[in-house]
C-alpha cells in the first residue's frame, strides 16, 4: 500500500482504481457473507458454510489482492477511514479525501447492487429472505449477531478502525515499514479484526462497506447506519494524529 498517487499519475486513475478496490472487497466480503457463510443451514447440506471464518478471511484476502492490484495506482486505501486516517497523518492530502470517498463509496454501492442482481436470480425468496435479515448490514441490539447493544458497537469501530490503522501506518513507512509485504499484513490485520468482532456488529471498520449494504438492509440498518460512519472515522483520526505525533509525519518521510 502506497500513502498517495505520485504526481505523473492522471488525475482520474487513482479515483478509479479506489472505486475498483471498494467493489472487489464489498463484493468478496458480502457475497461470502451472504451466498456462503450459512449455505445448508436447515438441511442435509448442513456445515458446508464457510461461517465467520471464512468470511473474515475472504474480506482480507481481497484487502491484500486490492492493495497489489490497485495500490501502485490509488494508495489502496478502498476504505473512507483509511483515508481519513493517513490525512490525519500527514501521509495523504486533506484536499484528496471527497474524492477519494465519493469513489469507494461508489465501488461499494455498485458491489451491492450486483449482489442484488444475482440474487434477483436465485431461489424463490431468498433475496427477500436476506433483505429482511439486514442484507449483511452492521447493526447493534436486534441487529447485532450477538445481541450487543450500541455501546459495543461505538467501543468496536473506534477502537478497531484505530488499530487497523496503526497497523497500515507502521507497515507502509518509507524507512521503517515492510512495503513489499504490506498488502499481505494490512489483509490479515482485517481477516483477524473480522474474526474478533463479527459476532459484535458485522464489522465495518470501512463506512463504504456499511452504506453499500446498508441501501439495501431495510430502515433498521439505514437508522444505525450513522453508528458506523461516526465512529470509524474518529477512531481513524485519533490513530493518525497519534501515530504522528509520536512517530512523525511525512516530514520524516
């Protein structure tokens, strides 16, 4: 993962391969959550679901394979905190972040919608069976897989977007980081983030992942939506300033 596109880069590439990252993580960690996370339940296909393993292992394998692809072209970032969070750094421009935004939210939108599409094609029910269950949407209360209320909510996505995003800022230092394996450790930072707070609220850690399924979630998940904008976001800002004022900026860089 690079921090930001170098200047010879048109201006236009980076916002699409930020939009082309968003897509293939919202697309490889919702359509595992929803085609395979539970397949066979309630029949004689029972355990062949890949479960809250699978699914957390799928959103950082596409993390990593998003950073090799795309990260040489946008930064990799795929994730509005992330974003957010190496601005406050200083290793990202402030005047970059709407666009970057605009564009994972983009990718994450139109990953959904195409979940949908495919859905529209599967069993009689089915899409509207996942659709009443919050379409893989982050939730707390009724909408939490564990039952945990907001507070829980708020304490995962601030604390956990705050680490992933330490994590991102040590592995990519020019001096200090291990660039050519960074794709790598920033995946399996998210694959172990998933597998410890799936049960909590979904796990955002990414807003762009929570519109994406939030449009099609129902109102439960439209109401709790702005849980998992807010605190993502301040959690990333307390880790870039954080690590900036104990580490240094891009001046150091």
């Amino acid at each position: 993962m690079n921090d930001s596109p170098t200047p010879a880069r048109s201006s236009r590439a980076p916002l699409v391969a930020e939009a082309l990252g968003t897509f293939i993580l919202v697309l490889a960690v919702i359509s595992t959550a929803l085609f395979a996370a539970g397949f066979g339940e309630g029949t004689e296909s029972a355990n062949k679901g890949v479960g809250f393993i699978g699914v957390s292992f799928a959103v950082g394998l596409a993390l990593a394979a998003g950073i090799y692809a795309f990260g040489p072209v946008s930064g990799g970032h795929f994730n509005p905190a992330v974003t957010v969070g190496l601005a406050a750094a200083g290793r990202f421009p402030w005047r970059g972040v709407l666009g970057y935004v605009i564009a994972q939210v983009i990718g994450g939108a139109v990953a959904t919608t195409l979940i949908v599409l495919i859905g529209l094609f599967g069993p009689t029910g089915w899409l509207s069976t996942v659709q009443d269950g919050g379409f893989a949407s982050n939730g707390f209360g009724s909408r939490s897989p564990g039952g945990f209320e907001m507070g829980a909510a708020i304490l995962v996505e601030a604390l956990f977007t705050a680490v992933f995003v330490l994590v991102i800022l040590g592995v990519t230092h020019a001096q200090r980081g291990s660039r050519a394996v960074a794709g790598l450790i920033i995946g399996l930072t998210l694959a172990v983030i998933h597998l410890a707070t799936i049960p909590i609220d979904n796990t955002s850690i990414n807003p762009a992942r929570s519109i994406a399924t939030a449009i099609y979630g129902g109102f439960d998940a439209l109401a709790q939506l702005w849980v998992f904008l807010v605190f993502p976001i301040l959690g990333a800002l307390i880790a870039g300033y954080a690590y900036r004022a104990m580490f240094g900026g891009a001046e150091e860089e």
